[in-house]
C-alpha cells in the first residue's frame, strides 16, 4: 500500500491511498470525525476502476491533521484487535 500526500498545510491534509478500499477509508473518516479538534473529514475515490481513494482532513485551532490521522489510525487498529478477539472467541466455542 502506497500513500501520497496531495496537499499539507496548518489545518489541512490529504492524501491518496493506493490499494485502499472503502472499509479502511470509512473507518478512518469515523474515527477522525470522532475527534473533537476535526473540523471536516471525508474520502472520495475519483475512479471506480482504480483504486486509489483520496482522504481529507481539516482541523479547528492549532491541531495538527497529521496527528488526527495518525490517532484515527491507531484507534481503528485498536478497534479490529478488538474485534478480531472478540470474533476468535465466539468461533471457538
């Protein structure tokens, strides 16, 4: 998986993801738009055929969009482990 920044600033970041479908984009814009310094979070895949959405990210004040995405990103590993667990557990039985 390859990601790209298209544009940077203060407040602002987005970046394209290659490889990336909407299950990781979706739970990526939740988990930012769950973080109280996020202004706007959203994704756009541009072409059907290419696989290659596009996330965004802007932020109130002085927080940093680099930071927001990367705690989204923990928080949604946080959340598969969980889950993972949880499903694990329940096929055992």
């Amino acid at each position: 998986m390859k990601v790209k920044i298209l544009k940077q600033t203060d407040n602002e970041l987005k970046i394209e993801i290659e490889g990336a479908g909407h299950g990781i984009c979706n739970l990526l814009q939740k988990k930012l738009l769950e973080n109280k310094n996020v202004d706007q979070a959203g994704y756009d895949v541009p072409h059907p055929l290419a696989s290659s959405p596009v996330i965004y990210v802007r932020m109130k004040g002085k927080a940093k969009p680099k930071d927001a995405l990367l705690e989204a990103a923990q928080e949604a590993r946080e959340s598969n482990q969980s889950f993972s667990k949880a499903l694990e557990a329940v096929l055992k039985s």
